[in-house]
C-alpha cells in the first residue's frame, strides 16, 4: 500500500496541530504555576519582613524608624506585586473566575497592613508612656495581618 503525498501532509498537519494545542496549554500551566509560586513567595517574603520588623528594638529609636520605614515601603510595594502576579494566572483569571475574590482578599489583606503599619508606627515612636498598651497593640496587628496572609 502506498502512501500518497496528500495523506502524508495530512498525517503531519494533524499531527502538528496537536502538538501546539498540547504546547499551549503546557505553556498555560506553566504560566498559572508560576503565578502562584511567585504569589507565594511573596506571603513569605512579607512574613519575613513582619519579623524583622518585630526584632528591631527600641535601643536606639531612631535608626529602628529608619529601619521600619523601609520595611514598610516593602510591605507595601510585595501588595502591588501580589497584584501584579496574579494577572499572569490565566488559569484563576478566565477559567475558574477566582479574580474578584482574590481582589477582595488583598484589599481585605491591605486593610490588615495599614493597621499593622500604623501600629508599629505607634510602638516605635519615641515617647514611652503607654508602652505596654502601645505593644499589645502591636501584636494583635501583627498577628492579624500574619492571619491574613496565611488565610
């Protein structure tokens, strides 16, 4: 039996055609895997900056100032990213629908962050009456926002 020419590129258009259907939604899985690996990284990165943030001290108040306001324009820029991150998930974008919960979520998340942020603004502050109330404050933020980064 003979193959002609017509079926052969038949055989090769068909057989082409799956490949960059499978290579597409490969790539698109890809894509969806990355953004949450990177959307993850970034709740660690957070956390990570939660701590340090906790662990600078009242030594010398000024250089912790410092040292919190950039930990603060870090807090605040991962948010943007975590925006940003989520518009490469093709998969919880347009297939699953997951966009307007997970803007919620950070915006329910950036809410959290502007009231850790301000009360470790407070904690640090150099005045020291009310200290101890000024902590406590502090750490129920602080475990807020960490609850809301892991929920």
């Amino acid at each position: 039996m003979r193959w002609s020419i017509k079926k052969i590129f038949d055989n090769i258009t068909r057989t082409l055609i799956a490949l960059s259907v499978v290579l597409g939604l490969l790539a698109t899985i890809t894509f969806t895997l990355n953004s949450s690996v990177e959307k993850v990284d970034l709740i660690l990165h957070q956390k990570a900056l939660i701590r340090e943030a906790y662990n600078l001290g009242r030594e010398d108040i000024e250089l912790s100032n410092i040292q919190l306001k950039g930990i603060v324009n870090n807090l605040k820029f991962d948010i943007t990213k975590m925006k940003n991150a989520f518009a490469y998930d093709i998969l919880g974008n347009y297939v699953y629908g997951h966009s307007i919960q997970y803007l919620n979520d950070l915006e329910q998340l950036s809410i959290k962050q502007l009231l850790y942020i301000e009360a470790a603004e407070n904690y640090y502050y150099q005045s020291l009456e009310d200290l101890e109330s000024r902590l406590d404050e502090y750490d129920f933020a602080q475990a807020e926002y960490e609850a809301k980064l892991l929920n």
